[in-house]
C-alpha cells in the first residue's frame, strides 16, 4: 500500500527526479521509470548552464563541509527519455528525504541539484496521535531545511550559516502551496514546488547571465 502512495507521489512531483519504495530497510532507488513519467527537469532549457561539478566532486565538497549531514551515493536512474540529453540520478537522505540531479550527458556536470521532502503518511491503523505526528513532521522539516542551508552554503560560501537558514526558511514560506515559484540571485536560480501533501521540492540551477545582468 505505501509503495503504491510513493509511486503516485513520484508522478505528482514536477521537479521530482526520483521516487523510492516505501520500505522499512532503506531501500535503494529504483532503476526504471514508467512510460508515463514526466520530463527529468521540465523547467530547464536546453541551453542552461551546468555547475562545473560532477555528482562524485559534488558529494566529496558536501561531506567535506558538512560531516554531520550524511549525502549517500548517487545512482543513476534508468528512463526511457533515450534521447534527453540529461541523466538523472538520486540519494536516499532518510525515510522521507531524497536528493535527486539532472546531469548533463556529455560533460556529466550536474545541471540541477534538487531535494524532495515526502510528508509523513499515517499508518493504516491511525495510532499516531496527532501531537505526536506534529513533533516528528516538524522534525522531518527541521531535517530539510539543515540541508537546503547547507546545498545553499556550497554555492554562495560568501553567505553565513545563519543566513543560509534564513534563506532556506524564507523561500519555504514564498512557495508554499505554490506548484512553481522561482527566485534568482546573481548566478543562482532557487525553485520550490509545494504539493502539500504530495510533498515539496527545492532546486538549485545555475543561469546564465544577460548583458544587462553584468
């Protein structure tokens, strides 16, 4: 049953690269998509810009950053989108966290770096006392935003921690109950797609600059 509501959720999110099985033994991704799945990254254009990191470049400078905040392996997504010129590919943070990239084909640079933050479902026989399941989601928020700081933090470094989670909090609260809302700063494009209970995606991009920008 939880396997068939984390499905469904993989076809509601936008920006989702990737769902996972609802299992208790932390599961890997899966290797294969349905034919109806959407477009790895639809909101990016074929001539966007890519970080100058690969996903394994990209996980050494987390980890080396942020040693108390676990990133895991990233392993490639089969799709059936043969002809995108992106890969995908995605990390189990913990039971209701996942990160998820768009890489670039032939350069393997990442080109998005997303997190999906999947709500609590309550169990089948409703236990839970409401109080008790708003501590844990307030928690499992808590979670999210220590690594949005942190993914922020790696690509403006000027930005102190401190600002960094105000940031994160600042563009949660912009894009809640949003399907799609954007914010750029000078090289960077933040997203957040909020699906209320189908759950919420963060993204960084890098963009590229206009004369007029300069």
């Amino acid at each position: 049953m939880k396997s068939i509501i984390f499905s469904t959720l993989f076809l509601a999110l936008m920006l989702g690269s990737v769902s996972f099985a609802a299992q208790d033994n932390n599961p890997s991704p899966p290797t294969e998509s349905s034919t109806n799945e959407p477009a790895i990254a639809p909101y990016l254009r074929e001539d966007a810009p890519s970080f100058s990191l690969t996903i394994a470049q990209f996980r050494e400078k987390f980890s080396t950053t942020n040693p108390t905040l676990p990133l895991g392996e990233y392993k490639t997504i089969k799709t059936l989108e043969v002809k995108s010129p992106l890969l995908r590919a995605a990390s189990r943070i913990n039971s209701t966290l996942y990160s998820s990239v768009a890489i670039d084909k032939s350069q393997r640079t990442i080109k998005s770096i997303q997190l999906t933050y999947l709500p609590l479902i309550p169990s089948e026989d409703k236990t839970e006392k409401p109080e008790d399941m708003a501590k844990v989601e307030k928690a499992n928020k808590a979670v999210l935003i220590n690594y949005m700081s942190a993914f922020i933090n790696l690509f403006e470094p000027t930005l102190s921690a401190e600002k960094c989670h105000k940031k994160s909090i600042e563009l949660l609260e912009k894009g809640k109950g949003t399907p799609f809302h954007q914010q750029t700063e000078g090289t960077l494009r933040f997203v957040i797609a909020d699906h209320r209970e189908k759950g919420i995606t963060f993204a960084i991009e890098p963009i590229k600059l206009s004369l007029s920008d300069k």
